[in-house]
C-alpha cells in the first residue's frame, strides 16, 4: 500500500472543490451565533491575510486554518499578529 506525501488535510483538500469548501464554511460560520465580526472587519482582515507569506490557496499555512473561517471570529486573532 503506498502513502501519500501529503498531511491528511491536504488529501481532504484535494477532494474537495472551491464550492465544497465555501459551502463547509459558510455552515460553521452559521453555528457562530454572536461570535462573527462586522463584514467589513472581515476583510480587512483577509486584505491582510491575502499579503502574508503563510497565505497559501485560502489556509493559513502557520495555523492550518481557511484563512476566510478565521478572520470572520471575534474569538481569533493572526498567528503571526498581523491582525487584531
């Protein structure tokens, strides 16, 4: 039996398209009642993510996180500190 060489999130990944994936967020971001920052902050957010060198394809490849489900929590904060 062989192996992949990525990390079992990236095989999740792969399988699953940009649709998928919104889709998947957008129904936890649901389960966030009281927790989500303006839209506006939100972006703001993500304008920065967008410029970070951890930023690959919407994850956060310090903290493993879809860089769109972070921004979008009041409880969450960068992990490198780029935003507050």
């Amino acid at each position: 039996m062989s192996r992949s060489t990525n990390c079992i999130r990236c095989d999740l990944l792969e399988g699953l398209d940009r649709q998928d994936t919104k889709a998947l967020i957008d129904e936890q971001l649901s389960l966030e009642v009281g927790n989500l920052v303006e839209p506006s902050v939100r972006d703001q957010r993500l304008e920065i993510c967008q410029t970070c060198p951890f930023f690959q394809n919407g994850l956060c490849t310090k903290c493993g996180c879809y860089t769109r489900f972070r921004a979008s929590l009041k409880n969450k904060s960068c992990p490198v500190g780029k935003w507050v």
